[in-house]
C-alpha cells in the first residue's frame, strides 16, 4: 500500500490512538482508540465505549466525550450500529440522530465526508476500507461468525453495487484484533471455518495442543484476508497487533475472560 510506516500511535491529552497513515495522508481521517486514558475502573479500565458490557453507562458516555473532544469529532456527526455479528451492511449519508436507534448491521458504508463511522470492539477484527477513487469509506466488525459469513466481503460488494467501487482500488486494512497464537478454538468453530474455507481452512486452521478437543487455533487476520481477496480486494495491510498480547492498549474479550470493555474505532473522509 505504498511506502512509509503503516501505522502511528498519537496523543491528544489523555487520549492515546492509533492511527493509519496512508488513509490519513489520502484524506480519511482514523483513529483506533486504545483504553487508556478514560475513567472507567476495572474490568472495564479505563476507556471503555461498550455500552452493553456491564459498565455504568455515565461513565460510559464521559469516556466517549473524552475520546471525541480529543479527536475533535462531534457526537452529532457520529454513525454507528448495534454490531450482532452479522453480515449486513448498512449505507449512510448522515449521521444517526441521537433518538434513532441503532441498526443491526456489522459494517457501515459512506461517501459523505463529515461522517463519523464508529464501532466497538474486543478481539474481533476492524476492517477498514477506503476507495481512493469513489472516496468511499467502510467499517466492518468481524469476529468469527462474521468471519464465516464474509462480512468484510458484503461491505466490498456493496461498494461496488452503491458507490461503484472497482475492488482493485480499495484498501483494507485489518486492525487490532486477537492474534491466532491466542485464539484456540472449539470443534464448532472449527467445522464453521473448514465449511467456509474449504480447501484454504488449512491456510487459516493452525493444529496445536490446548485445553480444547479440537485443539486449533483460527487466523481471523489471514482469513478476513482472503475473504476480501475472494472479492477482488488486493491491497490488504495486516496491523498485526494482538488484543490478547497488549492488554494495556487494548480491550480483550479472550484474554480477560469475557468481563472486559470495548475500544472504539472511528473513520470519517476529511470535508475538503
Ligand atoms: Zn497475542
């Protein structure tokens, strides 16, 4: 995807994210919040955004104030979904009212600049998209039902079908999220992913000694890869920072036995 780092972690106050440079330097503005820095006391230390997690929900909405003021976004010009791991994919043109409810969706399209994309997450993979051409934008929350149903590919088709994206140009970027030497899996899991994969589930199906009778471990990065490859994506950059690995920047469902926050992840195209 062109030369240069792949990533940065800024600060802005309290506030510590990690951002995409090659989106930033196109004119998408993005931001993968870590945990630090919000109010939030254990489990769900300290930035938390999951409003569902158990957390008290003023404490909750402090967190977000703080996250957005940081990053100078409004809540007014935020979207975001109630994500249900699910393949569906929303289209949006405006921000959500604040009295609208949530769509159930797990990715979120736009090609209107000012428009905050937001999700939550936990080891599940972010999936952000971008056509440079169309200037269109995506989100996408893939853990591993979204995985098995391809939601990051729905989000490319639907690029495709309402903005007229050609998949060659779009850039995708997988973001934090729990790596395969921490994401064993059961026998469930297991045959969902053989079924979805076919003759590439040994490409994401690792064979290993655990606590679990299947004994694998599932490659969500490798997999969302070849998900949107599947679909014609071809610039696909893996972050490669694992949830489980770095507890202290980001929130993970695995690692911390299921009690445990949400980071949040924004991306928005620059009003020009
Ligand atoms: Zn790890």
């Amino acid at each position: 995807m062109g030369s240069g780092e792949l990533m940065v972690f800024r600060q802005i106050g309290n506030v510590r994210y990690l951002t995409l440079n090659m989106f930033d330097s196109l004119g998408v503005i993005n931001a993968i919040i870590t945990r630090t820095g919000g109010f939030s006391s254990a489990p769900y230390a300290s930035l938390n955004v999951g409003s569902t997690v158990g957390d008290n929900p003023e404490v909750v909405e402090r967190n977000k104030d703080q996250a957005f003021t940081a990053l100078n976004v409004s809540p007014s010009s935020i979207y975001d979904v109630w994500q249900v791991h699910g393949a569906d994919v929303v289209c949006t043109d405006r921000p959500r009212p604040d009295k609208e409810p949530h769509k159930k969706a797990d990715a979120i399209l736009t090609d209107q600049p000012g428009v905050y994309l937001f999700m939550r997450f936990a080891d599940c993979v972010p999936i952000l998209l971008f056509d440079p051409i169309r200037r269109v934008i995506g989100l996408a929350h893939a853990g591993w039902k979204g995985t098995v149903l391809r939601t990051a590919a729905y989000a490319v088709i639907r690029m495709r079908e309402v903005y007229g994206s050609i998949p060659a140009d779009i850039m995708a970027v997988i973001g934090p999220s729990i790596g395969q030497h921490h994401y064993e899996v059961g026998a469930v899991v297991e045959s969902e992913v053989r079924r979805a994969f076919g003759a590439e589930s040994s490409k994401v199906l690792r064979s290993f000694n655990g606590k679990n009778e299947s004994g694998f471990q599932f490659d969500l990065w490798r997999a969302n890869q070849l998900v949107l490859e599947q679909v014609g994506v071809q610039q696909i950059e893996i972050t490669g920072l694992c949830t489980a690995c770095h507890l202290s920047d980001w929130y993970s469902h695995r690692a911390e036995g299921g009690n445990t926050g949400r980071f949040g992840a924004l991306i928005a195209l620059r009003d020009e």
